[in-house]
C-alpha cells in the first residue's frame, strides 16, 4: 500500500506527458480559471506574457526541450499526509515516452511496476495485472498531465484561441518571479511563476471543482535545483503541494532523455511476464 501511494504521488511530478493527452472527465467542467480573468486582455499584456513564456521556454532549453520525445530518470520519492511525511520514501526508476506512456518501477527489487498507457493505467506485482483504480488514483494522475507544465508549453500554446496574462511580479517559493497565466479555449487555466532572473518555471498552479462535493481545489508544483542535462534545464528536486499542504515530493539522482525507448515497456501483459520469468 505505502508503494503505491508513492506511486501515485510520484506520476505526478516533474515534466508530464507530451501531446494529446487523455482527459478525465471532470477536468473540462471542473477547472475553475483564478482572479487573472479580471485583467484587461489587451495586447501589450498579452505580449508581455507572451515573452515571459517565450523566455521560459529558452531557458529550458528552446528547441532541445520542445523536441523530447522520451526520459528516463531515478531518485527517491517521498509522499505526506496533512504536509507531515508518512513513509521512509522509496526508490524509483521512471520511463516515459511521449505523449501519453509513463512507467515507475518501485522497490530495491523493482517488483512494485505502475504504468500509464494513454487513458488507462495497471499495477503490477507478484499477484499480477489489475487496473488502477478509476476514481482514486487514475483520474487524479490523467488531471495532473493535462494541466503539466509539458502539456501547457508544448501543447496549449499551439492551440487556436489560447490566452494570455501577465499579473506582475510575485513572490513564489522565496524567488522574485513574474507571473503569467495560460487559459486554454475550454478555460481551463494554469497560472506559472517564472524566475526573474533565470527565466526558468519556479511554480505552476491549476485549480478545479470537485464534481462531487464541488469543493474547489488548488494544485501546485515547485520545481528547484535546476542541472543542465543533455542541453535541457531539468528540475532535480519537485514538489506537489495540494490545497496549501505538501503531498509529496521527488529527488532526482540521474535523467537522460531521448533514449529511444521500446512501446513494449509500456505494455502491463509484457511487464508482467518478464516478471515471471
């Protein structure tokens, strides 16, 4: 159970998936756009945005990080409960493959394998395949993809009747940073903090309404120790933070992009049988 927790809290951290992703249903009715929908769209705003997130993307690589098509990467996860840690944290090596393949093998052994697979997601362990469950930890994983700072930079941008706002600048995670927000044509909205002197993403935020309680809920991620790899800014250290409490958090130890990764990996039938044998 503390494995798969981590797990859940784990696929939600760091770059997500690249293009056309696969949307839980609550994601396009739910998302509730912040306060920034009361600055006047005009266009001198709308271009300091603009060049703030162009800004961002340079920074992170320009080309180079646009152009990913895969990432493999290791390090310890950790995750908590009302901000306090509840484990010991445990090893994990993660795979994906853009757009919509993601892989984390947990354990010292690597027995405990999460993998996502466009709009479905399976466990594997010593009793076998099952799917993830739809409520607790699938929809919550497809909601974070979507509104992930690779989907917004490499896809949202690119989409027609996407705006911009720049709302000055703000402090974010104890940096001076200037804040924009990216509203897609569905308005759905993630507002990102840019470091003022670096240019690179300190803070990406969403929010959406529970279907059920419909609570609005508020979900941050802070990205820190920024190291060049493969001529792409890559965030060693992550933090999600859910409704002002922290909920987990990753360490990096290694990343490597690009390696040109199998689809097999990425099949649970495949990964069940090569733990069998």
């Amino acid at each position: 159970m503390k494995y798969a927790l981590i797990a859940i809290l784990l696929t939600g951290l760091a770059l997500g998936q690249g293009t056309d992703p696969a949307v839980p249903s609550d994601s396009n009715s739910g998302a509730t756009p912040p306060a920034s929908q009361a600055i006047p769209t005009d266009q001198a705003n709308a271009q300091k945005a603009k060049q703030i997130i162009d800004q961002a993307i340079e920074a992170l690589g320009g080309q180079a990080y646009l152009n990913i098509t895969d990432m493999k990467s290791e390090g310890r996860a950790y995750s908590f409960h009302h901000g306090e840690p509840n484990s010991m944290g445990t090893v994990f090596w993660r795979f994906r493959k853009f757009p919509d393949k993601d892989r984390v093998e947990l354990t010292k052994k690597r027995d405990v394998i999460q993998i996502y697979n466009g709009d479905k997601g399976y466990e594997i362990t010593f009793k076998g395949v099952r799917d993830l469950p739809l409520k607790d930890q699938l929809e919550p994983y497809l909601r974070r993809r979507h509104y992930s700072l690779d989907i917004v930079l490499r896809q949202w941008l690119q989409q027609p009747g996407v705006a911009l706002f720049y709302e000055g600048q703000k402090v974010a995670a104890q940096k001076q940073t200037e804040q924009v927000t990216i509203m897609n044509n569905k308005n759905e909205a993630v507002t990102l903090n840019v470091d003022i002197n670096t240019h690179l993403p300190v803070k990406k935020s969403f929010s959406w309404r529970d279907p059920t309680d419909k609570e609005r809920n508020v979900e941050e991620e802070i990205f820190d120790n920024y190291r060049p790899v493969q001529n792409i800014m890559t965030p060693f250290d992550t933090t999600r933070v859910f409704n002002s409490e922290m909920s987990a958090q990753t360490f990096l130890t290694n990343a490597s992009y690009n390696q040109g990764l199998s689809d097999t990996l990425f099949d649970p039938q495949v990964a069940n049988s090569s733990k069998r044998h």
